[in-house]
C-alpha cells in the first residue's frame, strides 16, 4: 500500500508544470555603456518575470512607475519595490525590482524610463523596452 501512495504521489508531482522565471538584470554598469537598452524574452502562460534595474533616489532620479506596458491583457505587473544599496555609503547605488505574471499568449511592450520627474527635470536620461512574447 505505501508502495502505492508514493508511486501516486510521484505520478503527481510530476504531472504538475513548473513555472518558470526570467530574470533581467540592469544594473549600473549596463546603463553607463548603452543608455538605452532593449530586451527580448520568450515566456509561457503562467510564468513570471522580475527585472532589476540600477536607480539612485538620492539624485532625484526615478524610474517611471507603474512600468509602461502596452498590452496588460498579455502581462501583468504584480509588484515593485526598492532594494537598498549593500554598502551603505551615503549616495551609493540601490536596485528597483519589478515582477510581472504572464496571463495569456500574446505579445507585450514594457517600457521603463529613468529620469527626474518634475517640470524641467531631465527626462529619458536611461530607458529599458522589454518585449515579451508569451507563446
């Protein structure tokens, strides 16, 4: 009988589909080579995504939020936040991590834009589009 049951449970657990997630890291030094960086990606139903960019609020810099995307049929955004710096030297560099869920086949643009919000402020100074392809 307990043969049984885990032969079972076995069976289960591998019927079950993983989820997979794709990960971008934008970190500073990618954005000091080429201001404006493009991405694509392939995902499946039911997958996640999590991009990370460089930002430093303590220059008045932001990146637009929510992320700009263009068909939220296709993707949707589920979380941001901030992530500090690992040295906590006063104006050292911390990390924004966006997470996204795909809901269905489709194609989808994500725009993020880096820049000082306010009238006057320098805008699009670093910008990342992301097209997802959900397949």
């Amino acid at each position: 009988m307990k043969y049984v049951l885990l032969i079972m449970l076995l069976m289960i657990g591998c019927s079950v589909s993983q989820s997979e997630r794709a990960f971008f890291n934008g970190n500073c030094d990618r954005f000091f080579e080429d201001r404006h960086l493009t991405w694509n990606v392939h995902l499946q139903p039911g997958d996640s995504l999590l991009v990370t960019l460089c930002s430093n609020a303590t220059t008045g810099f932001r990146w637009s939020e929510p992320a700009q995307i263009k068909n939220e049929s296709i993707l949707e955004q589920k979380g941001h936040t901030f992530v500090a710096p690992e040295k906590s030297m006063p104006g050292a560099a911390g990390k924004e991590e966006w997470t996204f869920d795909t809901l269905k086949k489709g194609t989808s643009v994500v725009v993020w834009e880096y820049g000082r919000p306010w009238a006057g402020g320098e805008k699009r100074e670093w910008s990342l589009t992301a097209t997802v392809i959900v397949d």
